[in-house]
C-alpha cells in the first residue's frame, strides 16, 4: 500500500473506532518485561519485512486519543482500587484481590491483569504499543504521554518502538515536544545497515534513514535503543551486513545495541526464499563470525551492548564500548577455542537455555542432559543447525 493510501485507511479506522475495552498488542522488547502496555495503535502500518511473522494476519488501525486515555483512566482507576486493599506492610491479601478479581467482567479482568503485574513489578515504566506508534500525529502523542504522567506522576520511563521511515519523518521540534512531555526512549528496529540487505527483506528504510532518525532521537535527548539482526545478510551478504550495520551505528552513536539473531519463522517470505534457495541462512559458526566482524567494526561510539535474547547464541556479549569491546569479542574467541564436538554441545545446550557461554559448559551440572539430548535427536556437527532453526521458531 502507498503512504497517501496508509494515509487514507489511518484516517478512517480513527473514525470509525469504538471503544470496546482495554487493549494489549502482542509484543514488547524483553527490556520492557515489566512495563504497563498501553495500546495506541494496532498492527504494523508497514507489515511487509519479509522475515517477520508478528503482524501479518492482521491489518493496521489507529486508536482514537479517547479510547487510549479510557485505557489508562481504567488502569488508574485499578491501581487505586489496589493500593486501597494493600496492608501497611506492603503485602496483598490474596483472598481480597481474588474477590476484587472475581468481581469483574471477562472484558475487563485484561485491565485488571494489566494493573495488578504493573502494581507487583513496581510501576516503574510505561511501553507503548505496537510496531510503530509514532505514527499517530505528534499532537495525539503528546497529549497520551502527558496524560501518562498525570495519571502515574512517580513513573521513570516510557519507551516504544518505531520506524526509522516514520521517525525520520517527524519534524524535530515535534521530537523535542514528546521528549519534554515524557517520552524517555525508542526502540527502533535497525536489523541492518546495508541497503542491500534492507531492500531485499523489505525493511522499507536505507541506511540513510536509519541514521536520519537514529540521530534525530538523539538530538531529542530521547533513548535510542537500535536492535539489530545477526544472520539476516544470509550467507551471500553476511560481511556487507556485519560491516555496513556497524557502519550505520557509528554515525548514530545510540545508547543501546541489542543483538536478536535471525530466525526463520514457518508462513514468512522469508521461509519460503530459503525452500526455493533464495536465501541461504549462515549456520552458528558463521554468524559467530558476522558477529566478531560486526563487533570489531564499531568504532569511536559509547553505545552499551546487549544480548538479551534466548535465540542469540551468546548471552554474555555484554557491555560497554570501547572499555568492554574485547571482553565481548573474547566470548565469540571461547567458542571458537572449543573441538567441534563440544561446539555442538554448547550450541545444544544454549538454546535448552543452560548455557550463557561457552565457559558455563565447565562443571555444569547439566552437561549430562544435553549430550542425552543431542544422543536422542541423533545431533551432530553436520546436522545440528537444521535441528536448532526447528528449536529456535518456538522462541519467534
Ligand atoms: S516494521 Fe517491524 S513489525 Fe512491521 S513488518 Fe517490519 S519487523 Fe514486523
């Protein structure tokens, strides 16, 4: 669909939408476990990456400023109704929230469910979904992030995630606006800096773009979180990937990397480019690789590093640069010290979720499990990679 005719659709789903209840989307980052999600559009306005299953079977919709505000109003409502049946002491009395739980509708048990984990979590942060949500005009987000903080005054934080296409079409005294009204963080999805690869999954960005909007969000003194997609350069395009994502980062300098490593997710355009040979996924020993390049490549930036997601093979690629740069890049180094036989075991073994690096496999208890685990599945160095993409789509 053309921008006029996304447009076009935008304009009328806000119109037509009716508040039916509060809303959750899908998805969140994993650094936003204990956020209250709050609802401002539907979907994905793009939907056309060719690796990305979340919102395909579903079409984009605005939500109205009104219904997003009924939203957050219930919640505050919720948490009031909690803080009241709270003892001094702090702990809650299960049979009085099981009574207040019971009291509610099917409909309205999401809100409560929503307010009673924020409430336990602490209230310390707000994400606000989904794929996109700066896509709604600036004036709309602004009035939802001041009504936020009225209703929740003591919160530090509120993040989403956003397009560096729509983010790079925001005027910046509009950044600026949302920055002073509360906003604390985007988290854009890079997945890469090479226009060859940007193009051929689809990502509807340039490199260009992405550092436009990488350091508009800065200049807005807003968090930038930029993730990025080991293995998404396939065999063909792993080095220009490694290279030209590194590239695109220096010229950004954000706060955060965060590493989430290419899965193949069954229905995608993407699975159907690897049946037909299209598209050649590395194994884990290449984009270990692409990894180190990718490490080795930035330069003269401050960004922390992070590798919080069960389908990277290395947990531990933690840190800050330049001061933590060689310790990282010495993680990926272990796995290569280790005998191919041993390779294989801890690439087993990391995605049963045992290991974090190579290091843990000395004296893990859990050893044992996961050599009757590969003897079970018959894994070996040849085929380990074809049993591990079957693992890693439960974690998509
Ligand atoms: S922009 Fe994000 S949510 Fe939308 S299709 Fe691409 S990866 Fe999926």
């Amino acid at each position: 669909m053309q921008p006029k005719q996304v447009e076009i659709q935008m304009m009328k789903e806000k119109k037509k939408d009716e508040y039916t209840g509060f809303e959750q989307g899908p998805i969140r980052p994993p650094s936003e476990a204990y956020s209250l999600l709050i609802r401002l559009t539907r979907n994905c306005p793009w939907n056309m990456c060719t690796f990305c299953p979340v919102y395909k079977k579903d079409s984009f919709s605005l939500r109205s400023t009104e219904n997003i505000i009924k939203d957050i109003d219930l919640i505050h409502t919720y948490i009031e109704r909690i803080q009241k049946v709270v003892n001094p002491d702090g702990l809650t009395d299960h049979d009085v929230i099981n009574t207040l739980y019971n009291s509610f509708t099917e409909k309205d048990r999401l809100a409560f469910n929503a307010a009673i984990n924020w409430y336990a979590a602490g209230m310390e942060s707000v994400f606000l979904q989904d794929a996109d949500s700066l896509v709604m005009k600036p004036d709309d987000v602004v009035r939802v992030l001041v009504h936020i903080k009225k209703c929740f005054p003591k919160i530090k934080r509120v993040t989403t995630y956003g397009r560096s296409h729509t983010v790079s079409r925001i005027k910046q005294e509009d950044l600026n606006r949302m920055a002073a009204a509360g906003l604390n963080r985007i988290h854009i999805g890079m997945e890469s800096g090479s226009d060859t690869v940007l193009k051929r999954v689809r990502k509807g960005g340039t490199k260009d773009k992405h550092i436009r909007a990488g350091q508009k969000v800065k200049k807005a003194g807003i968090e930038l979180s930029e993730y990025v997609m080991p293995g998404l350069g396939g065999i063909e395009h792993s080095v220009e990937h490694a290279m030209e994502t590194a590239s695109a980062l220096n010229s950004i300098n954000p706060d955060f990397i965060r590493l989430r490593t290419l899965a193949v997710s069954d229905g995608t355009e993407l699975s159907d480019q690897v049946l037909t040979g299209e598209f050649d996924k590395p194994s884990d020993v290449m984009m270990a690789k692409e990894l180190r390049l990718f490490l080795e490549t930035l330069d003269g930036i401050d960004s922390y590093i992070k590798s919080d997601h069960i389908l990277n093979l290395f947990e531990t690629i933690e840190g800050k640069l330049p001061q933590d740069k060689e310790k990282m890049i010495g993680v990926i180094d272990r796995f290569f010290d280790l005998e191919p036989d041993q390779r294989v075991l801890y690439q087993v073994g990391r995605r049963m979720g045992f290991f974090r690096c190579p290091e843990d496999m000395k004296n893990s208890p859990h050893i044992g499990q996961v050599k009757a685990a590969c003897d079970h599945y018959g894994v070996t160095p040849e085929n380990v990679d074809v049993v591990l993409d079957e693992l890693m789509k439960r974690f998509v």
